[in-house]
C-alpha cells in the first residue's frame, strides 16, 4: 500500500513540475498597441488601454499575466487563446501626465515575488519582468485657455463701448 501511495505521490510531484515548467514563457516577443484619451475637456479621469500580442519561443498559450505601471499592479485581461491580451486604468486628469509609461509584465511566480517584495518593504525592481511594453501619452487636451463664452461677452462689451463712445462724441 505505502508503495503504490510513494509512486502515485512521486507520478504527481513529476507530472505538476513538468506542467509548471510548460508554463514559462521563453524569449518573450510583444506586438502591441495603444490607445489613451486626448481629449478631456468634459472629463475626470483619463483611460489608459493597451492590447498586445505575446509570443514565446517555445510556444506556450494561455499564461496568466499581471502588469505593473507607477507602483500599480494590474491584472492582464486575455482576449483570446491565442495569447492575445489587455490592460486597462484609469488615472485623474490632474495626475495624469504626457511621455511615456512602462509597463513592466510578469507572469504568476514573477507576480508572487513582486508582491512579496512590496509585502515586505522592499523594492519591486529586485524582481525581473518578463517584458517590458512602452505606452507613449501625447497628453490631453483641456480646452482653450479662453472660453468662447467669456471672449463672446468681452468683444460685445468692447463693440458696446466703442458704439457708445463714438456716439457720445458725435453729440458732445
């Protein structure tokens, strides 16, 4: 009996580790694209979205991936079995700034010891992600410095002015 329990344990340690090895993702390549607000003069917040492609050299589909953009870690939502993937936030206008954002991508071990870093107060860069994608924000647009509402009141006022004054001096 203790024999057949020792191989059937031994059978699953081998079977799980080759499984868990099937899962690592091997020379990573990205083929992504973007997309940011620019335009935000009715909004508070700005949405970050970026969709890509992962491509391993030995073929693996279907790993789970997490993301990490400014200190914010964020879950990869997969969009297809083959290895099509996305990642979604939202920041305030205010906070929100122009140039480029990385986003560092890790894999579930990855994930656990960038989690495990932050948990124990130390920095999350001891740990190395399996690729890092480059979103690029030109910035959002605000609006004009001046609002065609304010600029409609100044130039009536102004055309008022000018009429009035012009007039009085006709009758002076």
């Amino acid at each position: 009996m203790n024999k057949i329990f020792f191989s059937y344990a031994l059978a699953s340690v081998i079977i799980s580790v080759a499984f868990a090895t099937d899962k690592v993702c091997l020379k990573p390549e990205i083929v992504a694209s973007s997309y940011v607000t620019e335009d935000a003069t009715v909004l508070t917040n700005v949405a970050f979205t970026m969709q890509f492609v992962l491509k391993c050299s030995n073929g693996v589909k279907g790993i789970s991936l997490y993301a990490e953009v400014e200190g914010k870690l964020l879950p990869a939502a997969r969009l297809s079995a083959d290895n099509k993937y996305q990642i979604s936030w939202t920041e305030d206008i205010k906070k929100a700034r122009s140039g480029d954002y990385y986003i560092k991508l890790y894999d579930e071990d990855k994930y656990n010891a960038v989690r495990k870093a932050i948990r124990n107060g130390e920095s999350s860069d001891s740990v190395s992600p399996l690729a890092v994608v480059v979103l690029n924000n030109p910035g959002v647009y605000l609006g004009p410095w001046v609002n065609s509402e304010f600029l409609a009141a100044f130039l009536a006022s102004f055309v008022s002015y000018s009429a009035f004054s012009a007039k009085y001096k006709l009758l002076a």
